[in-house]
C-alpha cells in the first residue's frame, strides 16, 4: 500500500538485492572500470570506455574486475561484456545497474553477449 509510511515483507520468492562488496576477489588483482569512480578499499584505473580494454591493459594490471554502468552516454554493459569475451577475460564483470525488475534475466543476458564471463549486479546508489 502507498501512503501508509509502512514498509512492506518482500513478495514471496524474491529475495532482496544485497551489496556486492568489489573487494571480494582479494588484493591479486586491480579493478578496471569504466566511466566511472574507483571506490574506496579497491586498486584499480578508470578508463573512457571499452574500446580502451585490450590484453596488454588487462595482463599489465592484472586485472580481475571490471565495473561498468549497465548504460552510459557512449556504451552499455553488453559491449564491455563483448569486448571483454574477444579479449578473453576470465575475470568478474560488475555491473552497475539501478533496480530492475528482474535482475537475474539480465545477468543472464550480458553473460551470454560475453561468451560466459562471471557477471554480477551491482545495485547503484541513488543521488541526493
């Protein structure tokens, strides 16, 4: 109900959305991402897009992530997942996504442009 100012239980089956903290895959690697902010606690290089991804970047980093928005101005989460097939990563790719309806269909779809690669949804934060 809206207006009631009381939160309601999550529908049954749905399980809600937690934190996926990028520090996860330990300090072996750096995080590349992608037209954003490197957070805080995380090693790792902003780049423009993924046309600036290739295999020297990757093996020189040591690169274990990459982060991107699921959309942005110049590209979305399926053409980093692409790039990133023909490079073959065999890292994590994050993705920054608002609130979707159904996150897993969508894990799902940018894991199949990317030929595999681990994909994972990261809630985004949203703006004061």
């Amino acid at each position: 109900m809206q207006g009631t100012g009381q939160e309601q239980a999550p529908r049954r089956g749905i399980t809600p959305r937690r934190r996926i903290p990028l520090a996860e895959a330990g300090p072996s690697g750096m995080a590349i991402v992608l037209g954003g902010i490197v957070p805080d606690g995380v090693d790792g290089i902003v780049i423009d897009g993924p046309e600036a991804l290739d295999q020297v970047l990757l093996a020189t980093l040591g690169a274990d992530r990459v982060v991107c928005p699921l959309f942005a101005a110049t590209f979305d989460a399926l053409a980093v997942a692409a790039r990133l097939a023909g490079l073959g990563f065999g890292g994590r790719l994050y993705v920054v996504a608002p609130d979707l309806p159904n996150p897993r269909m969508v894990e799902r779809e940018i894991r199949a442009q990317g030929g595999g690669i681990e994909v994972r949804l990261i809630p985004a934060r949203p703006t004061p």
